[in-house]
C-alpha cells in the first residue's frame, strides 16, 4: 500500500543518517539533514521537500556539501571585510580543480580552441605572429573534420567522427592494440557518461552496483539518483588501499544473498580519493573476476595522466584484458576519461568519454539512444578530449614547450604530493597513505573521544566537525570521510595536492598549527 | 511478485506499440521496435536489451531515431559513390540546426569566445586589429568575473556569478521585472535542464505531467526515463495550433481520475513543432490554471527570439505572471532558453539556463545539489548565455555588423517560413499553419487509404512510411508527426525552415515532385 507523504518523508529521513548500510557496517555517515520542522508541510508551495522525488532527497554530494556552502559564506565575509577571520582568503582543497588554485591553461590547447571558436582567425595574416604553427594546422585539421566546418551545429550524438578517429588512434598508441571510433561516445566530462551508464544498467533497488570504499561520491549520487543499490568493497588502508579480490567476492555474496543482483564494479584508477596506481596483475585478476561473474566493469580512468611514484605505470583495464586474451565478445568495460583531470586540469571545459566495449548490438543502440536525447556534447570539450588523446609530436613547433608546461605541472605535482603527505603524516594521530596517482590525500585522523562527543552534540559526524573547525580556523577546505565511505569507526578527509607550490610551506604550518590546538582542546 | 525478465520485456514492447494512451485516442504511434527474436535471450553478453532499465527501452526520441539512422547510411553510400542516388546530397530538416545548413556564427559571440578561451591575446596588441573593440573589452570584462580568471575551472554549480548578474540584467530589460541572478541555473543546453526538472518532480508512474501534443520529443523521452507518466493535451490544429484551457481541465480531471497527480504543465512557446506563438491573455489563463491548481509551469521559452509575424510578439511567462500581480510565493515557475535556438542557433555549444522561481528554499536546495552532482555545465556555454542576453548595445563598435547579421538572418528565416508554408500548402491533400515563430512547419498530409495499407504491410507507421519514401527519393530528411504525438487518425510531419534561402527553391521542386509521385501512386 501506498504511506502517506508524512511517513515516506520521515522513513527517507531516518534512512538518510545512514545512508546505505552493509550488514552491521556504517560506512557512510553523512552529516544530517536540516531538520524535520523546517520542511514542514504547512508550505504555501505546491512543491515541497516532502513531495520530491525522494531519491533526489537521499542523494548526496559532500565534494559540494555543506563545507562548501560555509566556505563560500566565509569568503563572502572576507570580501566585505579583509579582517573578518584570521585568514586572509579561502584555499579550495575540496575538489579537483587545478585552474582554480592557478594552474595555468597549456598553451597550445588554448590556441586550437581559439581558432576553432573562430574560425575566421584562420584566413588573416596576423594570426602567424600570434599563434603556433602546429596549433594552426591542428585548427584548419579539426574545422576540415566537422561537416560543413559547422563549428556551431551538434554533432553526431556520440561526437564529431574525425575527433573520434583521433581519439580512438590516441588510444590504439597508448595500449598497443586495436580501438574502434565507434565505441567512443564524447560527453559533457565524466560525469554524464556514468549517470548514462547507471540509468542503463539499474531497473530498481534490486540492482546492485559493487563501488569502491572509499569512493568518489558522483557513483554514490548516481547510484542513489537511479534507484539502485550501493554494494560496497572496501579498500585495504593498511596496504596502500589495496583492492583484494576476496573482498569482491565476499561483497558480491553478500549482496546476492540479499536477493541483490549486481550488475556492475566500478574501479577507480588511479584511485580518488585513495590515490592508489593499481599494479597490473591486481587488475587482471579483477578482469578475471567480471568476466567470471558476468559484470560490466566500470573503469574510471580519469586520473591515467596522474602517476607520481617511478614504480608504477597506468594501465588502462582496456589493455589489460586485450592482452589476457580477452576480446570485445569476452567482457563487457566502460572506461571512463576526461578533460577535467590529467595535466591539463581544463575542468570547466566539460570534455570527455567513454569508450564502450563488449556490448551487444542491441544494448549499443540503446545506449546511442539515450545519448541521442541529450543531442551531443559539447564541441569544445569534444575538441579538447581529442587534444589531449593526441598532443603535440616530436617535430611540431609546440612540442618543446608543450612537454616543458606538462612535464613542470607533474612533477610539481609530484613535489606537492609528497610534501603534504610528509607534513600529513607529522601530526599526531594521523597517517596519510602516499599519493601514487590522481589528486588527492586521505589521510586517517585518530579522534580523541572528547571531540567526538563535541562533534555528537553538535549533530556532526566527527570528521566533518574536524574539518569544519580546520576550515573556520585556517581558510583550508577539505572534505570529510564520510562523504566517501570508510570503515565504520575510522575518520579521514580529503584533501587536494592541488595548492601551487609557493604555497604549500603556509598551508603546511596553517595545519600543523590548527591540528597542534584541536588536539590541545580535545586530547582524551 | 515479480514478472520474469522475457515477460516483462514482452510487456514492454507491447506497451511501446502505443507507447501512451489517452482513454481511447492514440496519439502517439512510433516506428515498430526491431523485432523480438532479434533480441533473443542466447546472448554472449551479460548486458541484453531484456535486462537493462526498461524505461530506457521505452523512451523514444524520433528527432533522431528511424530515419536519421536511414539518412546517415545513404549519405555514406553517397561519399562512397556520388551517383549512387538520384540525388547528390542529404538535407536535414530533421533538427534545429541551423549552422548544419550553412548558416554563419555571429561574429561577436565568436570574438568574445575566441578570447576568452586563450585570455593571453588580450594583452598582445596585434590583437586590436583581428578583434572588434568592444569584442575585446566584453572579454576582459567576462575574464576578471572568473574568479581567479581561471577560465579552465569548474565554476559555482549554478554558473559563474557574473555571467548569471549579466543574465538576471538581460532578463529584467526583456520583462520590466526584477530577475535575482540566484534564481539562474546555467546548464549544458535545455535538454539537462528539463530532465534536471524532471527527476526532481517525478517520483512513480502516478506521477503525471501535462504536455502539448503535438511536443517535442524530449519531453515524452525524458517524462519515460524518469518512469512519470504523459498526460497529454491537444493543441487545436484547426485554430492555428491554439491552446484552450478546456481541453487542459478536462485532461487534466482525467489524469486525477485514474489516480495520476498531475505536478507540472510544459508549454512550448513559440511551439515546437508547431510554431505557434502563444497571445498574451491565453497566457494570463495558463497561468491562472496552474496557480489555482498548484501546478509546476514549465515554460520552454528557447524560441523566444524567433517570431515572424508583425501581429504577434513573445512575451514570457515570467513577464506575464509578474504583470498579474503573481510574486515568488505566487507560483512555481520554470523558463528554459538555450544558445541553441534564437538568431544564433549555437547548437554546439550546449549553452542555456533555467530560471527557477518559486519554490521554497528546501527544494531550491535540492535542486542545487542534483546541479552540484555534475560540477558545473560547459564555461563556453556560460559565456555564450551571457553574451546573448546582453548583445552588443548602440554605441558599441560591433552594433552596427551584429544588427545586420541578426537581422539578415531573421528575416531570411521569415521568408523561408513563408515559402516553404506556400508550397506545402499547394500539395495534395497537405494543410499547414503558418510557422509564426520557432524553426518548424507541421503540415498534416491526408495519406490514401492504400498507401496506409502499403506502410501497415511495411510494420511503418504511415507517416514513418511516407518520410522514408521522401528520404529515398529527395535526400531531404523530415520526422514524421507519430514522433511528436498526434490526434489519432491524422499524419503529419515536421520540417525544419533552415535550408539556406537560395536552397528552398530546389527543395520546394523536389518536395513538390515527390508528393506527385506518392499521390499517383497511391490514389484512392
């Protein structure tokens, strides 16, 4: 029978303080909901947070949750008034955003996406002296590449074919073996691409989809918005955040034991907010394990530009399962990339892909359909995500200065993330993992009883009152554990290397600091 | 209990032979899915057209269904051999698209695009003699309302507060009425920004929004994969597509009687296929019905520059609820527009924003988060928003061209919507409103009782039927009306008006030619 409104709202609510639960596991302690009488149902309006679609009430996304919302109210705050807080601005680790924190565009990306934006440049003189050689003749290749040099017009629903000849070539030189233009399907980032991947595999609460945790919240939102169920697989913390195959194992029975039918695993590789490089036979051991089980794998492989440890490599699950033998009639993978992250860091371009393999021609078209319904992506980033599959070549005028701008961003990036996990793993009660890849440190912060009670009495989960106070007393933004999952009793955040360099030795002793005095007022 | 996954396909493709019904009027009839045994469970794949998400295989989205598919194959044929058709070249009149068919950006969005996307030539000076001056101080101006002037970042999840400051302004000069720039959700086109509406209102198949039909497809496409329910309204094709309240009480008295909660009203203005431009008073009474109902008014408004009539003008129902005394508290009102549409008719760049008003803060917050789970839309769509809800003003150097250029091209599109009505007109057995704005003619075509008999045969919908023959013996591609729903019994088509204008004539002999044929060979 149908509840009433009332009590689907109040079940929603009591639901939502944990969230999803994995047998007598909390993983996911999200910081509670406003309160009940503020939506209350006394409202002059026809839509209310009581008759919503109520898995858009259940999502949530702590990358842009409530610290956010007090960061940007802080920073509104210091722009009124230079000394209202003890910091003289707000340093955004809450999210992959390199550009935001002054990571400066490459160059010669930038030129192609001006001459494409505008095309006329192209036949005037004066563009010689202002741009590159090879940006040019990229430019006049791309415009060539577009029916009718229609740079305005949508494209094919899954993209401009010559950008996805390129980016299908860009794949084939990265993995040594064979990838088909048509398998590609260009996307507004990686996000819609996974939203299309849930929509398609979830019919109801029944399907189950196995997600790292910790995870990056877009598959727990996702998830979430398309009706389905979380099946957890924690990452080991003590080996690096390794990925056992006998925890898959024990998950998917687990959830099939509960009637679940799992239909996917999503890896994340490099691993966010982990930073793991998973090694390559790990990986085929997970091939392995979809292939046995009849799963989609979902490989986000975002992060295949971002590798700072000499001893590991990316590979892509691509390549993996092609060279254990196993073709496009074998396993079903979706890999996911994007613009946003890699070197470039060209988030607000909103470029990406996916490349699907392993699906029977009657699933293809349905997920042509789907993408059909949203027209195309955009060109834009369509043009950045073949830029990036296809960079500047040896011989090109751009080629020595490209690889100077890309090789000074990662082994920047290098430095920073072993200078934060330094300073990380110098605080007391804190151990922080190495970063071998992606964006990201998750460190584990052993909380004294006496600020967890602070943090319950304030309705906070611990960690996000950790990092509310880090945020009131320092500017730094950092996202709590909890919007990612962890082992019930454990407390972590997240926290970008993405600050520029000058700047790491301040936020370094600005933590350090605050931590020392947190300590100070809580230790048990 | 649960039906097995071979009956509930069955049922489903059933169902999608009808795909909505109303009482005992069939509106919507599409193409007949590939058969049954072609998706026959003995597939290699664990991922079937019998186990994915059955509201994926239910929506439908013809604008680029059948027939595209059909056009993309006899254009390869054609690449292959240029005489391999008796026509030498594919036009689609399929979508509004107009830069597919030639027509050329406007020159200042370009400029501004161009700069903004490699911010370094604004401080080379060979700059000012490849941009206009104004070009150049609009690009300072959008650059330094980044925060940061990181033009590679994501941005606030509603877009970058200037750019919506600029929009609020454009909006308030339209309408003679405030407009917060809080209330502006920038997204990737108005595709993300419908479903975006429709996840948050949908929450079963008792859920019901009220849609014109004839519609454009996205709604049916994105009320199905939301799992909501059609409620449908028939817009008066004999009173110019009129829209009467009589017709939405009564369907909406029926949808209540089968236990549906009606939660929205879309109306398309101008309307899409249609091309009806709605007058003021009709709009006082729309909005007066969803008020006294307590109804969502979605308003899609992304024709709102394309009228060509003198007799009538856009007036959006922002304007008009405020000019009835109806404030923010008054009613839930929702107005799309995007790039894509106007003089402009950016398509590529997947630019556009929702202006959302009243509702309250909880739900407002809802709707900021789902927009938060994507990050941002597409910073070139941002800035394009921007730029055209505040073009070039008299005074500024690229006044005059940019007049010109908008000019030009509305009128020719006044002419081509004239010329193409004419003729349709002049064809047996063909009627057609006047496209008093948008991009469409809708003619209806009374088909002969053997050529019905001949597409039955062909398992084709008889308009389906009649637009494959046209396709095959013109080139030019048009979407039968089944895609757009119908009164049941009568066929139509929609045709773009965007071949370029020393094209129509050809197009006009070719159409006429085929009709000719058609009719002789199917005559009564």
């Amino acid at each position: 029978m149908r509840k009433s409104a009332a009590d689907r709202f109040r079940h929603l609510f009591n639901r939502s303080l944990v969230f999803v639960r994995n047998q007598n596991q909390q993983y996911h302690h999200p910081s509670p909901l406003r309160s009940l009488s503020s939506m209350a149902s006394d409202s002059p309006f026809p839509v209310t947070a009581q008759n919503i679609n109520p898995q858009v009430l259940k999502c949530q996304y702590a990358v842009r949750g409530e610290i956010v919302t007090l960061a940007q109210n802080l920073q509104k705050a210091l722009q009124a008034n230079p000394d209202a807080h003890s910091f003289d601005e707000i340093i955004y680790c809450n999210i992959g955003n390199p550009q935001s924190l002054g990571q400066q565009p490459i160059t010669f990306f930038r030129e192609v996406l001006a001459l494409c934006d505008y095309p006329a440049l192209l036949d005037k003189s004066e563009t010689q002296g202002l741009f590159s050689a090879d940006s040019i003749e990229r430019a006049w290749q791309i415009v060539d590449q577009i029916p009718g040099r229609a740079t305005g017009a949508y494209s094919h629903s899954q993209g401009i074919q010559g950008l996805r000849d390129t980016i299908a070539a860009g794949i084939e030189e990265r993995d040594g073996f064979p990838c088909n233009a048509n398998d590609i399907f260009l996307t507004d980032g990686a996000s819609p691409a996974v939203h299309m991947m849930m929509q398609l595999l979830i019919r109801s609460e029944k399907d189950g989809i196995l997600c790292p945790i910790p995870q990056y919240p877009l598959y727990s939102a996702s998830i979430t918005l398309h009706g389905g169920h979380l099946v957890p697989y924690y990452l080991d913390e003590a080996t690096g955040w390794g990925l056992e195959i006998s925890e898959l194992k024990k998950q998917l029975e687990d959830a099939k034991s509960k009637g679940i039918s799992v239909r996917a695993l999503a890896v994340i590789n490099p691993g966010n907010p982990t930073g793991q490089v998973l090694a390559e036979d790990n990986q085929r051991a997970i091939v392995e394990f979809c292939k046995q089980e009849g799963l989609v794998l979902l490989a986000d492989e975002v992060y295949q530009e971002n590798v700072y440890v000499p001893e590991k490599k990316f590979h892509s699950f691509k390549k993996v399962s092609r060279s254990m033998g196993y073709g496009d009639n074998d396993i079903c993978l979706v890999s996911f990339q994007s613009v946003s992250k890699g070197y470039h860091g060209e988030c607000g371009k909103r470029g990406g892909y996916m490349e699907v393999t392993g699906f029977s021609p009657d699933v293809r078209e349905q997920i042509y359909k789907v993408a059909s319904v949203n027209l195309c992506s955009n060109i834009t980033g369509q043009i950045l995500a073949s830029l990036i599959m296809s960079p500047p070549k040896v011989g090109d005028e751009s080629y020595e200065s490209f690889m100077a701008e890309r090789g000074a961003i990662l082994s920047s990036l290098t430095t920073r993330a072993k200078a934060l996990e330094e300073a990380l793993n110098k605080l007391e009660g804190v151990t922080c993992n190495k970063a071998e890849g992606a964006m990201y440190l998750f460190p584990r912060i052993r909380l004294p009883e006496k600020a967890i009670k602070a943090a319950e009495a304030e309705k906070s989960a611990p960690d996000a009152f950790y990092c509310k106070r880090l945020l009131n007393a320092t500017g730094i933004v950092v996202v709590p554990g909890s919007g990612f999952g962890q082992v019930p009793g454990t407390w972590h955040f997240r926290c970008t290397i993405l600050p520029q360099e000058d700047r790491i030795p301040a936020i370094v002793t600005r933590l350090t600091e605050f931590h020392q005095k947190f300590m100070d007022e809580f230790r048990d």
